[in-house]
C-alpha cells in the first residue's frame, strides 16, 4: 500500500546577485531554522534529511558536508547528498518515507553562483569527450533550442519577451524573487535570446519538510499531498534529441498522474523563456492554468535551488487554499535534458 | 559589527586524463586523420558524433562508417562575444550540423561573417585545424559550403555511406581534458573576522549561544546545534597538543623539511582543536599534552607554526573532551 507523503513547510532566502557577505552554511541557516519553526520541529524530530548542491558553483570542495553545520546533525542524523537540484534530493526524501522507516523528512539545497562564472561552470557538466572541450556556455545552449523553435513556428521573438514581461510582473508578489516588474528585455547574449530571455543569476537557498500521514495533517492545516512524482532522462548528446519537445517531462508527467485531472496552478523550471514554450507543450498546460505565479526561475534561478523552489511554491499555494491541484516540475542538465514532475493536491476545502 | 569582506581570486584548474572506448578511439583518431565516423544503431541510424551504446536500448553499438565532411545546420545561436576555450576568438554561431549520411546531429561553430549568413538548412562543411591531435578541436569549425552535392566528388547530393573498420595507425586511446574554472572567493562573515584577527596576531573564535562551545576557526554555526555563532572569543595563544602524526612525504610547492609534525592542537579557551604545524622541537619528541604556542614570522596574516612553551605537559583529564 502507498503512504500517502505531503510537503508540510517550505521556506526560501531572499534571492539576490551576491551573498558574497557569507559562507553557504550562513546564507542556507536561517532557512533551515524557518522551515523547522513552520512546524514546530527540532532537528532531532526529522527521521532524514537530504541535500542538494554542487561544489563546482562556488569553487568549494565538500560544500556540502559544511552546510550540514546549520542541521546540528549530532547526534548523527540520517541523512544523504545529491550532486543535483534539491527537487531530486526531494525525490529520495519521498522514497524513503515511502519505505515507512519515518514519518519526516527535511528537504534543503543552496546555489552560491556570485563567486563564479556560471555560464562556463555549466558546462563542466556536458559529455567530456565531444561536447566540454568546445566550452558552450548555457545560454548558447538554450538560444540553439529557442531558435529551433522559432524557426518550427513554435514561437518567436515577441512572445519569448513576453513570457519574460509576465513571469517577472507576477513576481512583483513574490519578495524573495531577483527580478521583479518591469525589466528592459535588453540586448542579445547569444542571438535569438536577450538578456531578458535569460535568468538572472544569483544565490539562494531553499527548504522544504515532508510528512506523512497523520503526522502531515498534524503539522500543516491543510498540507499539499504528492499524488504523484516521476522524473526521467533524454540522451545527453543534444544532436540525437527533439529539441522542440520534451519526452521527458511528458512521461515523467504521466507517471506522476499530471493528465488524470486537470491541474489549476503549474510551477515550471524554465529558466530560459523558450524553456516554457517547450513545457506547456509536453505537459498539454491550457491557457486556463496559472502558470509560475511566483515568476519562476526567470525572477529567481538559484541554480540547485530553483527546481524544489518550484515545488515549494506549488506546495504553498495549496497550504495557502489558493490550489487544489498543481503542478511542479525542476529540470536539470542542457536544454532540459532531464525532468521531474510532481503532482501536488490540497483535500477539499469545507465551508467553515 | 560590519567588516569589509575578504575576497580573493581563486582559480581551480586541472587536466582530466579520460580513457577513450572503442567507437569514441576510431572517431577521435579519424579526425586526425581528416576522416568522420559514424556508428550505425540497431534500427539503421547513424550516429555523428558516435558513441559506445544505443542511447534508446543501451545496446553495445560497433558498426563504424564513414559520412562526410559535409552537412546541414538544423540550428544555430549567434554568439557575438565569444568566451574563453570556444573554438573561436572572433564572433561565431554555434551550429548542430547534420553530416550528409548521418541521422543525428553534431555541436561545433561555424564561422560566418555575422548572423544574416547563417540560417537553418544552409550547407556547411568542416575546416580542419591545421594540427591535429585526436580531438573534437580537430574540427576548427565549419564554413560555409557551397558545392551541390555532398563533397565526395562524385557529383550527387546524396551520400552513400561506406564501412569502415574504424583502424588507423597509432590510435589515439585517451584525451586530456583541461578544465579551468575562476572563482571569486570569499569565506563569509565569521571566517573574514577570523583571518582578519589573525593579521593581527589575535586569535578569536566564536560561541554557540546554546552549548556555549567556542568553534576556533568559527564557521557561523554550531555543528551540534545547528544555530548561528556570533560572540567573538579570543582563545589561546597557549595550547595543548592534543594528537598528532608525523609526514614523511615531502608536499608538493611546501619548502617545509621532512619529516614534521602536523598536530591537532586545542587552544585555550577553545573547545575544538585546529591544526597546525609543530616546530622548534625535534619530530620525535613531540608528544600528546605537549603545550605549544603560535609563531608569527615577519609579515605574516597567520601562524606559521606552533612551538613548545616550556610548561609542563597538560594533564590527560583537560584535554580528553577534544580529541
Ligand atoms: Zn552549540
């Protein structure tokens, strides 16, 4: 029989060009001592925590062992670490509840971007023999996506910047966002995307805590059940790939049951405007669905971060009743060469 | 309390030596020899670049044959302001070229005056870079083509694509990859007012407002608990030896004789040991409750070594809690 397992709080920084002014354990604690206080747990309450952050973002060797000063992990806790956005480290939390070893699971990744030069951090990451020793930084991997769509019809110039005007105006609610109101869509970085195509790059951290069952309905008034989670991989090389669809972000949509119900909020991991174009595709999103209504990583992309960011933010909608049923999706890897989709559901809401 | 913070340019750099398979071995040596390989899959595709296994069922691929240095772009970005280790210095696009007899496509530049000469579909073939080593680089970059056909000289657009056995003379088995990232480093509020201490030949540590531990070096948060450290503490400088190990190895870009003595080293008033190097006493005298205090030399921001202070050793009892 399946658990059912809620994220029950979630809290996020403030998401800022430079946090230059502290170490990734200080940027990262108060996050983690928000999300306990949402829920009125300790450390030693929480049956597993896990991690996600990459050392390549800020030159730090074994960040992540650090960063584990902010748990107070003694006496020893249980815990992992994946070299991935949080909303995978959010993925082994959610099996490992699902084992019934624990009713609990605190959930936290950090990206300290400031210290580096993320564009050639990010390509460190592509296939080392053919693709690497070429250096194409991210936003030239993302233009060659954003100009196959063009050139297929699937958009163009105007509606990019227009997904651009709408994420960062929606994420004039949304204190934590980089990027908030009017932004000038700017130059080319790398032609057919503006600088205003792209997101901002910056530091941030995240946090979320699941629960189980009754455990869940004790510690959030209406907690946002995960009906469904699934993620998947499309080959690395971008020469065999469709770039103009996303497989991936499909089949990990109908495994997580997304098609079953219509969902009424999407929180996507589009960190580039030509991303969103390719994702409403796959996941069939119909103009009726309130898509990154806190402004999505184009307001703030905390790399490592921005994907659980998204499933936080769908999460507090339902805890907040303004969802029943939303969508979040994190994406890793070049042109969304790997997704993962969470289907996230408040119970009904009575009338009082 | 507001200090500037320190900063410092880090650069973190490495060659990575990687070992090539099978496919990757003929089609690295090829382009040395101004020849692209493709690997064929099960269902009759061919794959340019090729690799080891079938990205759909992960079946071990070998079948080699040769495409041409000739293709279409399926997309391009422009890229007006190249960056460090791209195949080009001068403005570029970046290109997926479709070699004529491949299915799949391949990432490079093309070189092109600027973005109104590129388009999708347009014909491009390879310029070779005038030395070549079994790489990607081997490939400068394309240029336009403005042939017909296919470039193999027979005349047709089409290519037929021939075996290959994918053996040339001394192939290439392995590539080195150098990477090189440059990081702007800064340790954050608690370690700045550390290292700015020690310039000053102070010693400061901070205490858990919960356990009341003091953390030397302090990081901004108590490990045990988990909260934030703020309240300076200046510990030391006497200390305790507290264990230590004897190197033998003598370290790369270190003018430090062997053997030494490397020891973890619990200052007063702290409640962690920190390591430090032990000097002004033989190697195999230096012992467990061993007291010890900081040496500055001339100019510099930090201990250069601990040296023995001439009290009796510590009691055992002290220092326990810290080894
Ligand atoms: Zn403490």
């Amino acid at each position: 029989m399946t658990r059912e397992i809620a994220v029950v709080a979630f809290a996020q920084t403030d998401h800022r060009r430079t946090s230059e002014e502290l170490s990734e354990v200080e940027m990262l604690m108060p996050v983690l001592h928000e999300v306990l206080d949402r829920t009125g747990l300790k450390t030693s309450d929480i049956g597993f925590t896990c991690s996600g952050s990459s050392d390549y973002l800020a030159g730090r060797a074994f960040s992540f062992t650090l960063a584990l000063d902010g748990v107070g992990a003694w006496p020893p806790i249980s815990e992992s670490h994946v070299e991935m956005d949080g909303a995978w480290a959010l993925y082994e939390a959610w099996t490992k509840l699902l084992t019934g070893d624990t009713d609990t699971a605190l959930v936290y990744s950090y990206g300290k971007s400031s210290p580096g030069s993320v564009r050639d951090v990010l390509t460190r990451q592509l296939d080392p023999y053919y693709v690497a020793p070429l250096w194409p930084d991210s936003v030239a991997l993302a233009a060659l996506q954003a100009r196959a769509l063009i050139d297929e019809g699937y958009t163009d110039e105007p509606a990019l910047a227009a997904v651009a005007a709408r994420s960062r105006t929606d994420a004039r609610t949304n204190s934590h966002a980089q990027l908030r109101g009017s932004v000038p869509h700017g130059e080319y970085v790398v032609q057919p995307l503006r600088i205003g195509d792209c997101p901002p790059v910056g530091d941030g951290a995240a946090a979320v805590i699941l629960a189980a069952g009754d455990r869940a309905r004790e510690l959030c008034e209406r907690p946002a059940w995960i009906r469904g989670i699934d993620h998947r991989i499309e080959a690395h090389s971008l020469g065999v790939r469709e770039l103009t669809d996303s497989p991936s972000t499909r089949l990990a949509a109908e495994k997580a049951g997304a098609f079953e119900r219509p969902v009424d909020t999407a929180e996507l991991h589009a960190p580039f405007t030509s991303q969103e174009v390719v994702l409403r595709k796959a996941l069939r999103l119909g103009d009726d669905v309130l898509v990154n209504p806190s402004g999505g990583a184009l307001a703030a992309n905390p790399i490592m971060a921005a994907g659980l960011i998204r499933i936080g933010e769908a999460a507090a909608r339902i805890h907040r009743g303004e969802s029943d049923r939303a969508l979040a999706h994190a994406t890793s890897g070049p042109c969304l060469q790997q997704n993962l989709v969470a289907v996230l559901e408040g119970e009904p809401r009575h009338a009082q | 309390m507001t200090t500037e913070v320190l900063k410092a340019p880090l650069v973190v750099e490495f060659p990575f030596t990687r070992s090539l398979g099978p496919v990757q071995s003929a089609f690295l040596t090829g382009l040395r020899e101004q020849v692209v390989l493709g690997v064929r899959t099960a269902d009759g595709r061919t794959l340019v670049p090729p690799v080891e296994y079938d990205p759909v069922t992960a079946d071990e691929i070998r079948d080699l044959v040769e495409v041409a240095p000739t293709g279409t772009v399926t997309t391009w970005a422009w890229n007006h302001a190249p960056r460090r280790g791209q195949p080009l210095d001068t403005p570029f696009a970046w290109v997926l070229v479709r070699l004529d007899g491949a299915d799949t496509a391949l990432l490079h530049a093309l070189d092109a005056p600027g973005p109104d000469a590129v388009h999708t579909g347009m014909r491009v073939r390879i310029r070779w870079a005038a030395e070549r080593s079994g790489a990607i680089t081997d490939i400068a970059c394309f240029e336009r083509y403005d042939g017909d056909g296919d470039g193999d000289g027979d005349g047709d657009g089409g290519h037929e694509v021939a075996d290959h056995d994918g053996q040339f003379e001394s192939m290439v088995t392995g590539i080195v990859a150098q990477a090189r990232l440059d990081y702007s480093y800064s340790p954050g509020r608690a370690q700045t007012a550390y290292i700015n201490a020690l310039a000053e030949r102070r010693i400061v540590g901070e205490r858990c407002p919960s356990c009341r531990k003091v953390y030397v070096p302090p990081r901004g948060a108590c490990p045990t608990c988990g909260v934030g450290t703020a309240e300076q503490v200046q510990v030391g400088p006497g200390g305790t030896v507290t264990t230590y190990c004897i190197v033998n190895i003598k370290a790369r870009n270190l003018d430090i004789e062997v053997p030494y003595v490397y020891a973890h080293i619990a200052l007063d008033g702290a409640d962690l040991a920190l390591h430090g190097r032990i000097g002004g006493i033989p190697y195999d005298q230096v012992r467990m409750g061993l007291r010890v205090e900081p040496v500055w030399t001339e100019g510099g921001r930090y201990p250069d070594h601990y040296r023995p202070t001439g009290e009796p050793d510590a009691d055992y009892e002290t220092y326990k809690e810290l080894l």
